[in-house]
C-alpha cells in the first residue's frame, strides 16, 4: 500500500463511520478494518495510517477518488472558526474532530441511493440496495461495482421488485437511467439550476436533490430540512425551532453542521 494523506484535520474512523452504521455496504465494502470500494473497474483498499491512509492501488486515477469520497473536498478549518461562535455547535465539533462526510462518487448512484432511501429506514435502504447492487453490479473482490446506468435502463420491473423495491422506486430509478439528463455536467450548475432540473425527474422532490447537492456535490450550503433524522437532530441539540428556517442561522457552513449534527446523534 502507498501513503496519502487527504485535507488535513482528518479522523478516518469518524469519516468511515456511516459505511458501517446502518449494515453492511457492497459498495463501500468495510472488511477487517480496511474500506474496499471500486473505482474504474478496479477494486481499491484503503487503510488507516499516522497522519492519512494506506491505498492500493495508488495512482493519478484512484487518489483524486478516495480523498473526495473521504470528504476532501469540505472546508473543515473554516467550518471549526466559524461554529467555534455557536455554544451548541462547538463542542459538537470538538467532539467529532477530523470528521470528513464522506461523499458519493457517481451522481447515478449518489441518485438511485437516495430514492431507496424514500420515506424508509436507513437500514431498510441499505438491505434493499445491497440486493439491487448484488443482483445487477459486479463485484471486484469484496466491494461491488455500482450498477451502470445502462443495466438498471434495461430492467424489467418484476426484477426490481424482486430485491425489494417498491413498483413507485422501481419506476423511478428505471426513468432516472433512461432520462436524457446529463447528470455529470450538474456539477457545473449553482445549487437552484441543479435542483430545477432533478425535480423536473418523476420521483425526485426536494428532499432527493438536496441530498445530492449534499453528499455529491459537498454544495455548502445544502440543507435537507425535510429529512426527519436531521430534524430529530436539530430539536435534540437546539430545542423547538423551524428547522426550514434554521438552515440560515447555519449560513454558510449548512451541509457540515447537518451532517455534524447527524453524526453527533448516533455516535456516542
């Protein structure tokens, strides 16, 4: 294995934590305490080291990959200066010092993970995406390949309802791969263009787009106010308040104080 050390402050065990917290995960496979995740049809293992990780295979292609899925691309230091100022926010950060969100690849599969997690658990849309995942990806050792857009297009939906999709989620992620959006060039659009064009997709509101403004494209100020962890979370730590409106009082670090405060409610 090469060393590599992502954007420093960096705590890989806080980093990782969400690829164990709702069960196993064939995509971002955790095995003997190393991270296994494919990236370009190999499969990559990445090891906590002093001061960064151990990755194999190391090279121009798989480094950019694991520093953005560890959460290389969020401004921490900023973040740390500016909630340093928030006496319920403060010691949240201190407690979860070097926490990097970790963030989704591939905007295909960032968007299919995310209408999984429709209206269930976590762990509901875990099983169901490990079954999807096992029954159209391809495993590279012990991670799964993501299903290409191409396979899941050419689904039947008894096949989608037989790893345990709903007839509504089946349709979805059918009319999602076979939409003509250009999901890759999102990246380029400010955070309202982007949302405008994935609500205009059947079975994708708000919620779905501000997640993938979120834990895709690490926007700053995303800010899934709909989702009901996050506003179990918010009442936990701040009482009884709009949690819509609450997204400006966290301007202009919005998508790290979510996820912070998530982390926060289920890490002891």
């Amino acid at each position: 294995m090469a060393f590599l050390e992502p954007p420093q402050p960096f705590d890989f065990a806080l980093t990782t934590e969400r690829f164990r917290a709702f069960g196993p995960d064939r995509v971002n496979a955790w095995e003997d305490g190393t991270l296994h995740r494919v990236v370009a049809g190999r499969e990559v293992r990445i090891a906590v080291a002093p001061g960064g990780v151990d990755v194999e295979p190391l090279d121009a292609e798989t480094g950019p990959a694991v520093v953005r899925l560890l959460g290389g691309p969020f401004d921490l230091d900023g973040f740390y200066a500016w909630a340093a100022g928030d006496a319920t926010l403060a010691p949240v950060t201190r407690r979860l010092a070097g926490f990097r969100p970790p963030l989704s690849l591939d905007p295909f599969e960032a968007l299919v993970g995310a209408i999984l997690a429709q209206q269930v658990s976590l762990f509901s849309a875990r099983a169901i995406g490990n079954r999807m995942i096992e029954r159209f990806g391809e495993r590279r050792g012990a991670a799964w390949a993501f299903p290409t857009r191409e396979r899941l297009a050419a689904a039947r939906q008894e096949e989608l309802l037989a790893v345990g999709l709903s007839r509504a989620k089946a349709d979805y992620v059918v009319g999602l791969a076979r939409a003509d959006l250009d999901l890759a060039r999102l990246a380029a659009l400010p955070d309202d263009e982007v949302k405008a064009r994935l609500t205009a997709l059947r079975g994708i509101g708000e919620w779905t787009a501000d997640w993938f403004l979120a834990r895709h494209l690490a926007r700053p100020h995303a800010w899934p106010w709909g989702d009901l962890a996050l506003r179990k979370a918010v009442a936990t730590f701040y009482g009884d308040v709009d949690v819509r409106d609450a997204g400006a009082r966290f301007h202009p670090f919005q998508n790290l104080t979510a996820h912070y405060l998530l982390t926060a409610s289920r890490v002891p």
